[in-house]
C-alpha cells in the first residue's frame, strides 16, 4: 500500500524540518520544499536512513506568483497524491511600513498569505474527493496578542495581520469539511528557536529574552500534529504562550496594550 504524502513548505529548516522529522516518523512519505535544495536532499537522505520514507524533493520560491501551481504540477507528474499540506515558509520584513517597498510587501504578502491559499485550493479538492486531508497552517501568537512594536519592526506591520488571517481561513475551512474526514489546523507558536531570527535580525533581542519565552521546532511541529489529527481549529505551544493569549482574551485591549508595551520598554532597557 503506498504511504500518504505530506507537502511540507520552508523544509529546509526550523519548524519546517521539525515537521519533516514529525511526519516522517509518522510514515509520511515527503514533498519538501524550499529554495535551498541541497538541504532537502540531505534531509530526504536523513529521512529515508531513519525512517524508511520516500521524499520528492522541490526547490522552489514560495513568493513567486506561479510557485504553487510548479509544486503541485511535481508531485503530480511524480504520480503521487498529496494528503497533507503544511504552510510554514515564511520570512520577516524589516523595518516600518513606510520605510519599505510596496514590491517587498507584495512579494511578502505572496509568501505569507496568498501563496497558503493557492496550496490549499490546489489540493483540497483531492481531500475532499477522497474524504482524507490533513492541513496545518502555520499562524503565530502574535495574531492573538496586542500588537508589539518591536515585533513589527522586525517581522513587519502587515505580519500580525497576515497571520491573523490564517486563523480565521483555518476556522472557515476546518468548518466546511466538517464531517468529511479534512482536518485543519491553525498552529500560533511564540518565539522559537530557529534562523528565522538571524535571518530577520532580531538575533541579539531575542537572546535576551527569558528561556520560558523560547520554544523549539519539535514543540511546535508535534504540538501541531496532535492538533490537527484531533481536528482542533487552533493550538497555540507552550505553558507561557497559553497563559499570555488566555489573558489577552479576559483583560480589556489598552489594558493589555499598556502592559505589552511595558514589556517591550524593559527589553529595550536590557539591551
């Protein structure tokens, strides 16, 4: 019998290989992508010596316009089928919105949000048709908390919304494939341990932080395999983040404001 296949975006590193190595251990074969393909396939090697799985390796820039239909086009050709689907590329944009370029932003908005959904439409009606599915979309407790204007700056203005938006694209989807054996999940992680970080240039502000706030790539990815295989609509990891976001949702918003910008003056401070 031939394994269900994940495809699983931004797998070349962080959460994205921590989800390679979840759903591997699981028996998912793998459709990796990422644009650093000489990591895919040293992680499809690793994968197949450790697990036994097969692995479609796609190298492949998720803000590009035409990069979905390319993805799901290499799997087909392959003559393989796609039953889960994991949305996790993603990047920061530095800086304050008008510092920026609209092209930057457009291309982050491809990346974040537009791209998500293009996988999702591409292959949900195979799930639906065969009455399988699983899909994880990587969101963040950001979308759940008052806003941090360091956060911002180091993620981007339009970040906090785009994940926002996979909350609620999750919600309406796990919805309507209710009864059909679909399954979606929005997973809202915290700060993790990953490049995402040098790679945006929040490195040295987020190693200030406290080692309560940081969580690694494996919580996220098995917190979030759990999830979806109980068809939870939203999971957020960690003990800190659950607290944070269940007392944004019971203290008034500039109460909650007042005390996120309380926070980010004594990080400021500590730097």
């Amino acid at each position: 019998m031939t394994r269900r296949l994940v495809l699983i975006t931004g797998a070349s590193s962080g959460i994205g290989a921590a989800f390679v190595r979840q759903f591997a251990a699981k028996g998912w074969d793998l459709a990796l992508v990422a644009r650093r393909e000489d990591r895919l396939n040293d992680l499809a090697e690793e994968m197949k010596a450790q697990y036994g799985v097969d692995s479609l390796v796609i190298a492949a820039d998720l803000s590009k316009a035409n990069a979905p239909d390319t993805i799901v086009k290499t799997v087909t050709d392959a003559g393989r089928q796609i039953d889960g689907l994991v949305n996790n590329a993603g990047a920061g944009l530095n800086g304050v919105f008008t510092s920026t370029k609209w092209s930057d932003q457009e291309r982050f908005l491809r990346l974040m949000v537009t791209n998500y959904l293009k996988l999702t439409h591409l292959v949900l009606p195979g799930m639906e048709a065969r009455k399988f599915g699983r899909i994880i979309n990587v969101s963040s407790v950001s979308a759940l908390l008052p806003i941090s204007p360091g956060h911002t700056q180091y993620s981007g203005t339009v970040y906090p919304g785009a994940k926002s938006l996979l909350i609620k694209f999750s919600q309406s989807l796990r919805s309507e494939m209710t009864g059909k054996n679909v399954h979606v999940t929005a997973v809202c992680p915290g700060y993790t341990w990953s490049e995402f970080h040098d790679v945006n240039g929040a490195r040295e502000s987020v190693s200030r932080l406290p080692s309560y706030w940081m969580l690694t790539a494996e919580d996220v990815a098995s917190t979030a395999y759990d999830a979806v295989e109980r068809n939870v609509a939203i999971r957020v990891p960690g003990a800190w983040y659950k607290f944070m976001t269940a007392m944004a949702r019971i203290l008034p918003d500039p109460v909650g404001e007042w005390l996120v910008l309380q926070m980010a003056k004594r990080s400021a401070a500590r730097g």
